[in-house]
C-alpha cells in the first residue's frame, strides 16, 4: 500500500468531498438551509449519480496518470516528476480539480443543499488563486519551456474539445 497517497486521498479530497461536507451538512440541520435526504424517485437523483460517477472515474484517471507517467502524486508535497500531458491533461490543465467538482455538484444536487453548492463556489474561487499564485509559478520551475508551451495551449478550467498534442520532441511526455 502506497501511504503517501493515502494520507494525499484523505487530506485533499477526503476534506473537500467528505470532511467539509459533513460539517456543512451538521452545521445547517436544523436550519432553513437544512438539506433534504436523497429522494431517488428525482431526475437529479440519478444526474448527481452520473456527476459523480464522471468525477470518481476522472480523479482515479488522474491520479494513476500522476502516479505512474508523472512518478509522482496529486499532493504538493509529493508532487509529480514529470510533466504529464496525457488523457485528460490533453484538454485541461486541472482535471483533478475539475473531477472534485463535479463530485461537490453531485452532492449539492444528491442533498438538495444551497450551502453544500455556496461551499463548491468557494472551494473554485479557492483554487482559482491558488493555482496560479501558487501551483503554476512552481511548475514553471520545475518544467521549465515544456509547462510554458503546455499552459499556453491547454486552458486552466474548461477543456478544450481537441486534446492537444506536445511537438515531438517532447517526446518523455
């Protein structure tokens, strides 16, 4: 069993999927922003199941991806080795991010909770500064030219509908 990532799956998104969640969820029950149980007769029932459905498959995509090609983990203290510019990363920079997005909409919708949506807005608006204050200033050093040409074809947040593919002589990627 691989621990570093463990302890990564529980603290990143353990907190944002689980931890923070609960709390919120604790937090607001008997409130008028209480959220409702799951009423699997609703057509968001079964669309927050496929959301997080697509972000499970997503994060585990990209996880082996980093884990395997980037000789590294999703985590800041153990971070890749290698840029990874395969699959998903092909159409955006951030697919695991974006992968726990669509679980925390999956769970705003599942629940029925305004503030479990107010806590996937903020946990955006969190990373949207971090990234490039401080994720992409360090992947600059680390990649040099080659995170350049990647971030100057391949968007932050919202995919590309082509994968991009790196010149060829990129070609460890």
């Amino acid at each position: 069993m691989n621990w570093g990532l463990l302890r990564t799956i529980i603290i990143l998104p353990g907190s944002a999927l689980v931890f923070i969640p609960a709390l919120i969820l604790w937090v607001t029950g008997n409130t008028p922003y209480a959220a409702s149980m799951p009423d699997t007769g609703l057509i968001s029932f079964r669309f927050s199941l496929i959301l997080f459905g697509i972000g499970l498959v997503l994060a585990f995509w990209t996880t082996r991806l980093l884990l395997t090609c980037g000789e590294g983990t999703p985590a800041p203290w153990d971070p890749p080795k290698k840029l990874v510019v395969r699959g998903p990363y092909r159409y955006v920079r951030n697919p695991m991010i974006t992968s726990v997005m669509f679980m925390l909409l999956a769970e705003a919708l599942l629940f029925r909770s305004w503030p479990l949506a107010g806590w996937l807005i903020i946990f955006f608006l969190a990373n949207a500064i971090y990234f490039p204050l401080v994720e992409e200033r360090g992947l600059k050093k680390r990649f040099g030219e080659d995170y350049l040409q990647y971030q100057a074809n391949v968007p932050r947040w919202f995919p590309r509908l082509m994968s991009w593919t790196p010149p060829p002589e990129n070609h460890e990627h």
